[in-house]
C-alpha cells in the first residue's frame, strides 16, 4: 500500500508501508525486476514509522517542484516485443494497430513538449483516450499503467496515404498499400516519429538513382531498413555484438559489411565495403514489409540538402511534392525532430557516429564541479549543442552542417528547447575558436542576450578533452585526426598530437604540412592534394595530363594548377588531406560529393589488403613526414594492387602517429594514449594504433558514448568550458 508519482526530473518517488520484510524485498525486486529500458542511477530509502493512512497502491499526480533540478529527459524508445506481439494477434484489440506503444516503449522525446513526461505535455495530448485506453492507463496492474503514448484505432493517431498532388487515396490498409508501392517501384515519403523518412525499394535500381537526383546525393550512402535479422544476414554480415546494437531498444543504424555476395542494389552504398542497416522500430514500420517481398527499404531522412529533417506535414508536402510519388502520413505532431542514430562496431567498441534517436538526450556523465551549468554549440560539421548541468553532459539530437539559416534555426530551437526541459541557465558557453563559424556568432549572440561569457576552444582540443572527459582521465596524449580545425595559430590543422592535462593543452606534433592548392577546392578534388604533396615528382605533369578528365576544365585547369604549385598555397596539416590524396592516387575518389568520401573509399578498397610498403615512419622532432609515403604509394601504382596500397598507407599514418605519441608520452611519463577525430572512425587505422601503442604497454582509448567526429565536439568544448567556470 502506498503511492508512487513523477519529480519531474525523471525521479520517481515510491512510498510504501507494510511489514520491513515485504519493504526490503519490494527495495530489492525494483532493482532486479525493473523494466528493461529503466535506468537506475540512484536509490535513497528512508524509513519512517508507519501511518496506516494507505489502503491501496496509488500514482499521484506528478510533482514539478524539481523540474528545473538537472532533469532527465527521455529518449526515444523502440517498439518493445510484447506490443510486437500484440500487433500482430488477431484478438487484440490492438491487432495492427500501427502506432502501438507501452510502458516501456513508444516515442518520448519527439513528442515532449515541455517536463514532468505526462501527456498533456506531449503531442498525444490531442487524442483524448477512449474509455478501454483509460481504463488501462488507471489500472497498476496492465502494463499500459500511466503509459503516456496509450493510444488504440480508436482514440489514436490515424495514418493516411496521399498521391505526391495531395490526393488522399481510399484504403482500408494504406501501410502495407505503401509497401506495395514501394515494391512496385514508387518513392514515398513516410512519416515517422522523429520526422519523414524517404523510402524506395533496394532491389531496384530507378527509383534509387531518381531519389538521388533529387536528394542531391550523387553517391552518398543510403541507410536501408531490413525486415528482420535474417533478413538481413541475406546481405550483410552480422556479428553477435552487431546483433545486440540492432536489436536493442534504440534499434540504431548498424554499418554492417556488405556480404561478398551482396544482390542488393549497388547505387545504396557505392564504392563502399558497409551499408548502414536497422531494423523496424515502430508498429509502422513492421507493416510495411507485410504484403511484400523486400527484404529491406531505403530509409533515409527526408532533408533538402544541408537543411534539417522535414517534421512539419505542410512543409513536407511544399518540398517533397516533386521528390516522391506518394506520402504515407499520420496526424500526430512531432515536436522535436530527429534523425536515426548511427553506431558501428569498431575494434571492440561500439562507436557512434551518429548520436541522435533513442540516444538524444539522455546524459552522459561527467566529472565537473556540480555546481557549473555550461553549454557549448560545436563547430560547423555536424553539429550538436551541449549542455552540461550537474555532472551529466545533455547533447542535443543531430543538427547538421551549419550551411544554412534552416540548420541555425534548427540549432537554437533544440539548444533551447534543451534549456527548457532542464531549467538551467547557462553562465558559459563554449565555442569553435573559429572566428568566423556560424556557431561561433551564435555563441556571441548568446553571450549578449543572456549575459554568458564566451570560452573559445580549439577544435582538437576539444575532442581530446572530450575522450578524457569520458573515460574520466586527467592527462593524455591525444592524437586527433580529422579533416578541419582552425589551429591555435590561425593556420589549417587536422592531423595534431595534442597534450592535454588539467593546466590545458599543448600542441606536441602534428603531420607534416601539405599545400592545398586552390585552397578548398583541394579539399572537393583529391587531385589537387597529390598535385601539392607531389610538386617535385618529375612524372606529375604527364600522370596528370592522363587524367584530364577528372578536371572540370580539363588541360587548362591542370596547366593551371602546375603553375599555381610554384607559389606559396594555404597548408595544412590535414590527416584527412593526406588519405584523400592516397585515394586520388589509387583511382578510388576524384571527387567529393559527401564529407569523407574519399577516404572511406580508401578504407573499403584497403579490406582484406597488406601491408606490403612497411614504410618506417619518418619523424623529424614534432613532426611526421608524409611526403615519403604518398610518394611510394604513386611509384608503386601498377606494379602492386590497389589493396595493398591502400592498405599500406593507412598502415603507415597509423603507425607513425603511435610511434609519435609514444616518444612524446615516453619523455612525459605518461601511460595513456587516446585516438579521436573523424579519422578514428577507420576501422584499420583505430586498430592498428590500437596494436602500435598497447604493445610499448601503453593504454590506448576511443570513444564510446560520444562520437569521435564533429558530432562530439560540443561534448568536448563543454567540458573545457565548464572547468573555467
Ligand atoms: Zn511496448
Ligand atoms: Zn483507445
């Protein structure tokens, strides 16, 4: 007997009286018997002396007295298997119900608009409960207890399907109608809880390459959504962790490797050894796949390019109207939009490359003063806002490439919807050191209208201390590989060996700096890097000339830059300029169309490869030379396979940068070694530091809950950002 109710802050409160006997085993049966998707981070039992005053069990009203105390706020969570189930029995009352939810599962974040998590403040509050829902939702003993998404057929969300002119179509089933469509060949537009998704078949080839004209994603990868686990064995290897991660209740996108035998379309992931799969995560998506064949469907988030994920229904039917062919929709609001989150099982670690659904924003703890509330806003790729509030760091969902007013606007409504959903109010905000980042004028703008003062941090820095800040680490030697970081002395950074303790950072080594001829266009055209590193090769001139039409303006562009190689060009120190390079050299990427294309071109042509150069690395005091190996690479073309080069170079980058990270943390006395940055996303190149530094008998870190790339750098700045306060 007794009572439980919400704080607010995602705490519960439970008082019970009975005998100590039954209060001890109810202590103990709520730690051992809790739902799965419940996290206890902390239990407090006090016990004073009995009333009697209780004759049932009850849920009270929640109490907002703590909502502004360091809330947690709820991720989404993926359809749990009893309401799989229940889907899919035909004397439930909720049999094909597409938007069936529990207690422990539904949309949660997408949906809230403001704390203590009870419906009214969610999107669900415009559909009033049916008598059977409420009646459920009062009972202690169903499992829809005090559930807030409880929705059936008949009091729920309902779902339509639309030609792309607005023209509602009449059907009895219009899920699996949509997936007929999508098997026939069509593009819809299907919306989902965090936003729309675009969806087509894998099996053909047309409506992938239409969708790509008008995504203008000329060859960026394209997520699929498998049926089930054996549906996706059909195409791509699975590994028993890898199992875990998609079938675990965030459901994320797996990068799983393509099977050699892969029947797939080739236009999902082109040029590449993995393609990012999950699994359905909401009654919807299990429909879809029911009156078909498919074994997957395309889902990728439905965004104009270098904007957010379209939310709104009138939006959606504004700008994707020549896009698809049909839209499948519901009529529930989304209130935060959100994209898919993305992990790939890396050396041993799960690595998120993508920290948004069913991960966003539950925190991420921390050790910093606890009385500090900071925020940092990340730099210009991929960028998410942080908040950090009583030892727990809140990122915000993903946001993008902050290229448009669009993706700024997106920034500022999550940030301050995060603001509100925790009740802090910031008294520092971290920012890119970047004079001239998007990010970095929204920092100022901060810094005025609410009176924070601004911390700039160093891109590499920030990642570093964010690897440290997640493994609870004081000092470290980290090496932080990426494409861009404007550096401590205005110049190009990107390959940095970075000494990081509680006085700061030190730069202590970094890759031999390469001309980026035409400044950013070397970073669009891999050509033009090989064309700098190799200014001195007398064969460069013919070897270019032979690829003529990889340059937009052929003989002119490439007499062009001959010239422009002479004079002084923009350096950097770019691990990421370097892998371009190899992958210029090697035929694989002449172009890039996506953030990391060439080099992740390089990483699947390496699978399988040796190290057949052994080139020993070349360090000259802080730093390490590349010019020798890309040089190597080029003699060779021809005479050794493309696998082997490639292979070779990247064996190489990992090797110097572990043996320069040990001289430096040798004459330190140092015993860790952490690797971040985009670059630690390489499989090869994590591993092989991983082996390099761990037999001189050194720790070595990745990250584990925050992103290596641009995704985490908010993390990072926060964290620093926080330690001045
Ligand atoms: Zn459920
Ligand atoms: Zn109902």
């Amino acid at each position: 007997m007794g009572f439980v109710r919400n704080l607010g802050d995602a705490g519960v409160e439970v008082v019970v009286e009975g005998t100590s006997e039954a209060i001890s085993r109810f202590v103990k049966q709520l730690q051992t018997e809790r739902p799965p998707t419940c996290t206890i981070h902390q239990v407090d039992v006090t016990h004073p002396p009995g009333t009697g005053e209780f004759k049932e069990f009850r849920i009270l009203k929640s109490d907002d007295s703590r909502v502004h105390a360091g809330s947690v706020i709820p991720p989404d969570i993926a359809i749990c298997g009893n309401c799989l189930r229940e889907l899919r029995d035909k004397r439930d009352r909720r049999h094909d119900y597409f938007f069936i939810t529990c207690t422990d599962c539904g949309p949660r974040y997408t949906i809230i608009d403001a704390l203590p998590y009870d419906r009214p403040r969610t999107t669900m509050r415009d559909f009033e409960m049916c008598d059977e829902c409420s009646r459920e939702y009062k009972d202690p003993s169903d499992r829809r207890f005090h559930a807030q998404t409880v929705a059936c057929a008949v009091c729920g969300p309902s779902v339509t399907l639309v030609t792309h002119d607005g023209r509602r179509i009449d059907s009895t089933d219009p899920i699996r109608e949509a997936g007929r469509l999508l098997e026939r060949g069509h593009i819809l537009a299907i919306k989902g809880n965090g936003g729309y998704h675009l969806a087509s078949s894998t099996l053909l080839t047309e409506p992938i390459v239409r969708l790509r004209k008008t995504k203008f994603r000329v060859q960026k990868p394209l997520a699929v959504m498998a049926r089930d686990l054996e549906a996706t064995r059909s195409f791509a290897e699975v590994t028993p962790a890898e199992v875990e991660l998609m079938t675990s209740y965030v459901k994320p996108i797996v990068l799983l490797r393509k099977r050699a035998e892969f029947d797939l379309s080739e236009q999902i992931a082109p040029g590449l050894h993995n393609i990012g799969v999950m699994l359905p995560y909401t009654g919807l998506h299990n429909m879809l796949f029911d009156e078909t064949n498919e074994r997957a469907f395309v889902m990728t988030s439905a965004n104009p390019p270098n904007e957010p994920i379209i939310k709104d229904d009138e939006e959606a039917f504004v700008r994707l109207r020549d896009v698809v062919d049909y839209f499948l929709v519901h009529n529930r609001r989304v209130a935060q939009r959100c994209d898919d989150s993305v992990v790939r099982w890396l050396d041993g670690t799960a690595t998120l490359l993508r920290r948004s659904r069913g991960y966003a924003p539950a925190p991420i703890s921390v050790a910093v003063p606890k009385d500090t509330c900071t925020l940092a806003v990340g730099g210009e790729l991929n960028v998410t806002s942080c908040l950090v509030y009583q030892g727990r760091a809140y990122m915000t969902q993903h946001i993008g490439d902050m290229e448009t007013l669009q993706t700024l606007q997106f920034q500022k409504e999550a940030t301050r919807h995060l603001l509100t959903l925790t009740g802090c109010r910031p008294d520092v905000v971290g920012r890119d050191l970047h004079p001239l980042f998007n990010t970095t004028k929204y920092a100022q703008e901060l810094a005025q209208e609410s009176n924070m003062r601004v911390v700039p941090v160093q891109h590499h820095y920030a990642h570093v201390a964010g690897l440290m800040a997640e493994h609870n680490i004081d000092e470290m030697v980290g090496i932080c590989c990426d494409g861009y970081g404007y550096g401590n002395d205005g110049s190009a950074w990107g390959g940095e060996m970075i000494l990081a303790d509680h006085n700061g950072h030190k730069r202590v080594g970094h890759l031999e700096p390469q001309p980026m001829i035409g400044g950013d266009l070397a970073t669009k055209y891999p050509l033009r890097m090989v064309a700098g590193i190799l200014r001195d090769q007398s064969e460069l001139a013919n070897w270019l000339g032979e690829r003529e039409q990889h340059f937009r303006h052929g003989k002119e562009e490439i007499s062009m830059i001959l010239k422009q190689m002479r004079s002084a060009q923009t350096m950097t120190t770019s691990c990421g300029r370097v892998l371009d390079a190899i992958s210029g050299i090697l035929g694989l990427c002449h172009e890039r169309t996506y953030e990391g294309e060439p080099a992740m071109k390089l990483e699947s042509a390496a699978l399988g490869g040796n190290d057949v150069l052994k080139l020993e690395p070349v360090l000259d005091g802080e730093v390490i030379e590349t010019t020798p190996m890309v040089r190597e690479v080029f003699a060779s073309i021809g005479r050794l396979s493309t696998r082997d080069l490639a292979y070779s170079a990247q064996s190489y980058m990992a090797r110097s940068l572990g043996k320069s990270a040990i001289a430096v943390a040798n004459e330190l006395r140092l015993k860790t070694i952490g690797f971040t940055g985009g670059v630690a996303c390489n499989e090869a190149i994590a591993h092989i530091l991983r082996v390099t530094v761990e037999s001189e008998g050194f720790s070595f870190f990745l990250h584990k809950s925050v992103p290596p790339g641009d995704g985490g750098l908010s993390f990072g700045q926060a964290v620093v950002a926080a330690k001045t306060a």
